[in-house]
C-alpha cells in the first residue's frame, strides 16, 4: 500500500512539473518591457488633446442660457446619434462638442430666436482602461486626467497574494489598429527604481499569475480532490518551489 502510494505521489509531482512549466500564459522573453520616456513618450504624461471625437456611449449635456427647457442630457447611440426636442434626432458620433453645438444651434434657430446651444462632455465611455487578472476587483476604469498603471491597480482593489507584480502586462492599440503588449515591472515603479506608466484609452492591464500561485492552484484541484482525506492526512503530501539559477522552476515533494 504504502508503496503503492509513494509511486503515485511521484506521478503527481511530475505532474505538477509539467503543468508549471506548460502554464506560463506568455513567454516573459517574447514580451517587451517598457522602455525609457526619450524612446517611448506615449508611456509617460500624455499632452492635452486638442480635440475630442464624440462616440457612442458618451454622455452629453445640452443646454442654452437663453432658452433653459431646452436643457437634457442624452447618451449617444451605438449608431452614434442622439434624439432631441424639436431638432429630432441627429448624428453626433466623429464631430467635437464644438462642431456638434454649432450644427444644433442651426437646427434650433429654426424654432427659437438666438439659440446659441452649448455641448458639454459628461461622461465619456470611450475614455477608459480594463484591468484584470489578480486584482480584488477587475474593472473598467475612466479615464479622468491622467491615470497611472498604480492607480489603476488600485482603483482595481490592489493586487492579490497571486499576483506576479515584475510582470505586468499593457496591451494597446496602436494608430493603425494594431494591438502591442508591453510588460512592466510594478515592483520597481513601487522601490522608486523604475517610472510610473500612463495610461491611455482602451488600454488593457492584466496582472498574471506567480508559477507558486499557479502550482497551488493545481494542487488543489486536481491532487488534494484526488487523494482521499485519509491518505492525505497520513503522507501530508506537500510541494516546494525553488527558483534555480537557469531560471527554471523546480518542484520537490515535502511531508
């Protein structure tokens, strides 16, 4: 029995070995890390932007001082327009608040005099970042001036025990509509070894798992649920990890 047993408590162990090192959801070395502000300036305090494109899922705020009933609020459409009194409905999707005032202005100069109707920007969806992986809370996070990875990670109820801080990953969509994932190390931003990152709209911030938190996680389900309670009591089967020089992980059995 005992024998029995010691050889599947082996079997195990080679399982784990091959789940840790066929579960690394991307190859750290593939993965840039982020580079200094002089070559990459898009990572660090973005500049004012000149102008904002109004989208679907915006919330605008449609007001004259002269003429307050005119006053609502109205969420852009996922056609990109939106329904008002009198003018009906009109596109807003692509055109600033400015152009988007003067074009109602006209249409409402044709049922009252001296419209001038303003355009505020209330909310917008397409300022936004997501953050997942090993957070407390994975959200959608607007953007309200500036945002930095930390901050966002916090926003996002902070890291878990799980979480792999040297390898946090930023994915974004570049001009062209590509998409390019970088790798930054929170641990360093933390030590003051290493700048803070800024985050841009549509950004995705994904925290991965440690090789430990991923090994325990196996253990769990598929051992300590095969094992009876019994058995495991009695060989108190456990695991060690251990970073060698190479790099690799190495997994050894402990009682």
């Amino acid at each position: 029995m005992t024998a029995r047993w010691g050889l599947q408590r082996a079997v195990l162990v080679g399982l784990i070995l091959g789940f840790v090192a066929c579960s690394d959801e991307y190859p750290p070395e593939r993965v840039p890390p982020v580079q200094r502000e002089s070559a990459a300036p898009a990572l660090y305090p973005p500049d004012a932007d000149a102008s904002y494109a109004v989208g679907p899922g915006d919330s605008l705020l449609i007001q004259s001082y002269y003429h307050p009933d005119l006053k609502q609020t109205v969420t852009v459409q996922p056609d990109g327009r939106v329904s008002l009194m009198l003018v009906g409905t009109v596109t807003a999707a692509g055109k600033t608040p400015t152009q988007l005032a003067k074009e109602l202005s006209r249409g409402y100069n044709k049922f009252l005099e001296n419209a001038d109707v303003a355009v505020t920007l209330n909310e917008s969806a397409g300022l936004s970042v997501y953050v997942g992986g090993e957070v407390a809370k994975p959200s959608v996070l607007p953007i309200k001036g500036e945002l930095t990875l930390l901050q966002s990670i916090a926003q996002a109820g902070g890291f878990l025990n799980t979480a792999n801080k040297a390898q946090v990953l930023i994915v974004r969509q570049t001009p062209g509509g590509h998409y390019r994932t970088m790798q930054a190390n929170a641990e360093e931003v933390l030590a003051n070894e290493a700048d803070e990152v800024f985050l841009r709209r549509h950004d995705v911030v994904y925290v991965p798992k440690t090789a430990i938190a991923k090994a325990d996680q196996f253990v769990e389900q598929y051992i300590n649920m095969i094992i009876p309670r019994s058995l495991n009591t009695v060989f108190s089967f456990g695991y060690q990890l251990n970073a060698t020089q190479g790099g690799a992980t190495v997994i050894t059995p402990g009682r």
